[in-house]
C-alpha cells in the first residue's frame, strides 16, 4: 500500500538547527529505503524564504504499521524532534519513475 508522509518542523527557534543537526542520518536512512524500493520519492516543504520547514514522502508498505515500526521508530527527524506533526495519508500513485 502507498502512503504520503506530510511532516511539519516545530517553530520554534531552535527547529531549524535541529534539522540540520539530524539531517545526515535522515538522508542517510532515506537512500536506504529509495534503494529498497519502499520510497518513491520525498521533497522539503519550503516557506516563503526557501527555509526546510518540514517533509513529504511517497513509500510503499505492506501496512501504517509497517511504516511506523520499519520507517518512523528509527527516523532521524523524529527521534531528534525535528517533525512535530505528521499526517500518514494512504494513496495510490499513477504514474512511477
């Protein structure tokens, strides 16, 4: 099953270091999964000012609950506090690189 990830940084003044402080291991963990298969593809969400607020990716797995135990309880960005609010949105995808 396919699913979007829509997360949102906090805003406070200290969400951007703390972005960037994990963002290695995030993109680390991302390659990871891209080269399994499971991510289809994933983008910055972007203010105003072109600054990362937040995250949105598009994976396939077998469950919400194969994404939250696989994926998300080893996320960077959730374990270092950088996403504060995330919607897991089941969809289905047209067309695929």
């Amino acid at each position: 099953m396919e699913f979007m990830l829509i997360a949102h940084d906090g805003n406070d003044d200290e969400a951007l270091n703390r972005r960037l402080a994990a963002r290695e291991r995030h993109l680390a963990l991302f390659d990871q999964f891209n080269q399994m298969g499971i991510f289809k593809y994933g983008c910055a969400i972007l203010n105003d000012n072109g600054q990362m607020i937040g995250s949105v990716v598009v994976s396939e797995f077998s469950s919400r609950e194969e994404l939250e135990n696989t994926w998300l309880s080893r996320e960077p960005y959730v374990l270092g506090g950088v996403w504060k609010n995330i919607e897991i949105i089941p969809i289905r995808t047209r067309a695929r690189t």
